[in-house]
C-alpha cells in the first residue's frame, strides 16, 4: 500500500484509427471501438486509515454506476491483527467471516474476500497473494477484458479509463507507471494504478502456486508481476527493459510495460492541494492515506457534476 520512491520516466504508447478510402475517395467512418468489460480492483485494508479511503471511494468515483465498467473490493479474510488500527472483517462484509483455506474465495457483491492474511504481519507476501486470487475470479470466472488494479488511495477518472482501454489491443496488455526496483533492477509497473488484458491476468492467476514458490515473499507484489511478465512475454530481458525505462526509451515492442498517453497516473501524495487538478492526458490520481478529505474535495471541485 506504500508508493515506490523510484522516478517515473514517461514512455508513450500512441495508438491511431485511420478511415479507409471508399470507390468515391471519400474515407470511410472509423470502425466503432468494442465495448470493453472492466474491472476495477482496489486493494482493500482493513487498517482504519484505509477503510476511510475505501468509504471515500464509495462516496466519490465508486459511487456512480457505468456500463461494461465494475468495482470491486479485495480483502484478505485468514488473519488480520485486533487493534484499534484495524476493523473487523465482519462489519465490512455484514456477516461473520467464512473460514478460507489458502487460495479460496468468497464473494458477496463488490467485497472480495481471499483466502490470505490481509495485512503483512502474518503473511508478507500477502498483498500479491490477494491479487492473484481476485485475478482469478475476475478474469477466469467472470471473463472481464481488463483488470485494472488499484491502491486504496486512489481516485480514477472511470469514463476516461474506458476510452483508452477501447482503443488497445485486447491482450498482451500490461500498462501503467512504469518503475526499476532499486534493489533487484527488476522493471515493473506500479501497483498503485496496473492494467492488465484478460489474457495477463489469466496467466497471473493460474501461475500463482509457481510464483509464489519462486519468488522471496519479501519482495513487492508489484515487482514481482513485473519480472514474472518480462521473463515470459517480452522479447527483452528485464535487465534491458529496465536499462531503456531508466533512459526515457520505449521499454519493449509489445504492449508490456507501456506508459500510458502521457502518463497515465498523476501523484498528489506529497503535493499541495491548490495543486490538485485534473489533466487531459490521465486517468489515475494517487493521494495520501492520512488526508483523505483531499480526495473527497477533488471530486467535488472537478467530478461531481458529471455523476450526476
């Protein structure tokens, strides 16, 4: 749930539908772009300062309903630590917590609940496990074209998400912030704002057991999806994926490990708030956890009239 410190450096992936000339020369209308069905993944906590954003979410860009576009919930439902910090699983989901072996699922509604630790204390490698377990139902079970993966901290612009997934190819996709982990040099795309086509998520899920016995479960969920899909779908090794991210160069020919149009994701975290405004080239806005109002003020200020 914490943002990497890495530099971003901008790749841009520009993706253009050209009319073709008809018998009179005129050029004929664009095919019309297919309805794409996404699903929007936010990593749920149940640290009380990630509730407050989850109930943030559901108060703002989560509250308004959109054809082909749902979002979802994740949460971890083995273990989670009793404190004032942290709430009862059985208040978010309105009913005493099933018992999940390792790997299960339970869904009611928009709550995902995973058969995983939900904070690292009892599992470290927990956050990824979670993730590979809602990819599974999301893009196995119930075959949406995208999974886009969110942190709980987030604001996503969703009309403008779906124009620019209607516009990509429909697999292959692995789009987003594009980071070298400083440690490893792995390249990978933050998990604050990762887009994936049914096809990567698929794999991710149904790889889980490999991955997670071959990678330390000590090392990001992020990073870990990262080297996992160069080593297997980019024609680079991850070392020079990571040599041309460093560089500001295109990071592969495919459609890993791509920035989006411009960029993708703008971060508020450490920013002012007078600084907090919308661009036209994004769909993702990362704000700070303790200052979730700041969220909330930004939809009011440039989103609410349009959920109207």
């Amino acid at each position: 749930m914490i943002p990497h410190d890495q530099s971003v450096q901008s790749v841009r992936s520009v993706q253009c539908v050209e009319g073709r000339p008809t018998e009179g020369g005129a050029a004929a209308a664009p095919a019309r772009a297919p309805d794409r069905r996404v699903a929007i993944l936010v990593l749920g906590c149940l640290m009380t300062v990630y509730q407050r954003c989850i109930r943030g979410i559901r108060a703002t860009w989560g509250a308004t309903a959109r054809p082909n576009v749902d979002v979802f919930y994740v949460y971890g439902g083995q273990w989670a630590p009793t404190s004032e910090e942290m709430a009862d699983i059985s208040q978010v989901i309105g009913q005493p917590a099933p018992a999940l072996p390792d790997g299960a699922v339970w869904v009611d509604g928009d709550i995902i609940l995973c058969g995983a630790t939900d904070v690292r204390d009892g599992q470290p490698d927990c956050i990824l496990r979670k993730r590979l377990i809602a990819f599974d139902h999301l893009a196995n079970r119930r075959g949406y074209d995208f999974v886009y993966t969110v942190c709980a901290t987030s604001y996503v612009d969703v009309d403008r998400l779906a124009r620019y997934v209607a516009g990509l190819p429909a697999s292959g996709v692995y789009h987003g912030a594009l980071h070298v982990h400083e440690e490893t040099g792995y390249p990978f795309v933050s998990g604050a704002s990762l887009l994936l086509s049914r096809d990567l998520a698929r794999e991710l899920a149904d790889s889980a057991a490999t991955i997670l016995s071959r990678y330390p479960e000590t090392l990001p969920d992020d990073v870990v999806i990262g080297h996992f899909l160069a080593s297997r779908h980019a024609a680079a090794a991850p070392a020079e994926i990571a040599r041309r991210i460093g560089a500001g160069l295109q990071a592969t020919d495919n459609q890993t490990f791509v920035m989006p149009f411009g960029d993708g994701s703008t971060d508020f975290v450490m920013a002012p708030a007078f600084t907090h405004v919308p661009n036209d080239r994004g769909y993702h806005y990362h704000f700070n956890s303790r200052r979730v109002w700041e969220m909330e003020n930004f939809h009011r200020r440039f989103f609410s009239a349009r959920s109207r």
